[in-house]
C-alpha cells in the first residue's frame, strides 16, 4: 500500500471536514487523480443523500471502482455492515467513520 492517510482521516476533522463520500474520494486523490473540485462536488452525497439512500462512502467506493472496470463490491460491504443503506446502518452499530474505514479498505483491496 502507498504511503496515504487513510479516508476517515478526513472525515469531519479540520482543516478537510469533508463528509463520508468526499472522505473516500480523497483518502485515493493522488491514485485516481480526482480533483478538489471533484471532491467538493461529492458534498451532495453524504449523510444519506446518495441514490436509493446509499452510504456516502460506498457510494464513493463504487464510483472510484467503476472508473477502473472493477467488479462493485456493494455485496462485500453488506457483508461487513448488514447494509448498504445508510438509514439502515445510523439505526445499527456502525458509525460513520466505521462505514468510511470499511469502504477504504474495500477499494485498496479490490484496485489492483
């Protein structure tokens, strides 16, 4: 793995204070060469705001995945979480930044 702060590392926390889908965009900016404005554009899709009510993060994840021609992996984090659904996922025990490290680990995994 190169040398990068991981996507939770910009989660909320300043000077980034980025949400959940802007998070995992750039936690991979320099390995899939996504511009600030790109990630400012992804503010639409945290906090339960992404298609079908989809986790920001996953929502992301798919996104940079699907750039690549990977296969989703929407089945692998439902696996880890119980669902895709970010509703779903604030009513269970998983945080936020819990769903950020998952889907992180999930593009690192599945990118190569």
């Amino acid at each position: 793995m190169e040398n990068r702060l991981r996507s939770h590392h910009y989660f909320h926390t300043q000077p980034y204070d980025l949400n959940c889908a802007q998070a995992i965009l750039k936690g991979f900016q320099k390995e899939f060469n996504i511009s600030d404005t790109e990630i400012e554009d992804y503010k639409a899709w945290g906090g339960g705001r992404a298609e079908g009510g989809m986790c920001g993060a996953l929502f992301a994840a798919e996104g940079l995945l699907r750039q690549i021609v990977k296969d989703s992996i929407i089945q692998k984090f439902i696996q880890s979480t119980g669902s895709p659904l970010c509703l779903d996922l604030r009513n269970s025990q998983f945080t936020c930044v819990e769903c950020i490290r998952i889907a992180d680990e999930l593009v690192e995994k599945n990118r190569l």
